[in-house]
C-alpha cells in the first residue's frame, strides 16, 4: 500500500521596530503546517500579533522573510521515500532595500 503526506517549514528572520529607536533583525520562530497556505496564515498572523520574532520584545514587527520547506513522503513497499522543495517568501511590506538586507543576512 502506498502513502503519501506533504508536510511545510519554514525558518526565517523578522524585522522588527527597536524599543530605543531604530530597527533590527532576530531570527524567526519556526513554523510547522500541513499546508504552504495554512503555513503563511499563521505566519501572518504571528507577524500582526508579533509572535513570530521568537520573544525577541521589538516595539512592533515590520516584516519577514521565510524560507519554506515543502517536504512530500511517500511509502512504498515498506520503504520511504522523501523530496524536498524549497521556497522564499516575503511577507509584511519590506520595501527592496530591506528584502536585499534579509537576503544578505541568511547567505
């Protein structure tokens, strides 16, 4: 019998409003969903809330970029077999300067 799951990550970096002025950037809480849209949702709404910089404490957070893993399994004849896809997802309103910035700071 054969099976087959699709499972999203993500890791990331937010950007967030320092509390003396300023801003700055901290890693992202990572992130587990059964979908890249259920997975972008909660990321979303951890941004608005400001969640998703792992208890950093910024003032407010501006934006962030994930980087999402989509990973299919399938079982096979009692073996498993596994693919891994990678996207990169911006989400909040960083403006071009900041989207090279995130870049720069996960290379």
């Amino acid at each position: 019998m054969n099976k087959f799951m699709k499972k999203y990550k993500s890791r990331g970096v937010v950007l967030g409003n320092l509390w003396q002025g300023g801003r700055g950037f901290y890693p992202a809480e990572g992130l587990e969903a059964k979908t890249k849209a259920e997975l972008l949702k909660k990321a979303k709404e951890m941004l608005k809330s400001g969640a998703l910089d792992s208890g950093m404490g910024f003032d407010g957070l501006n934006s962030a970029y994930l980087m999402i893993e989509e990973i299919e399994t399938i079982k096979k004849n009692g073996k498993e077999y596994k693919n891994n896809n990678f996207f990169d997802e911006f989400i909040g309103k960083p403006s071009e300067e900041e989207k090279k910035q995130f870049i720069n700071i996960t290379l």
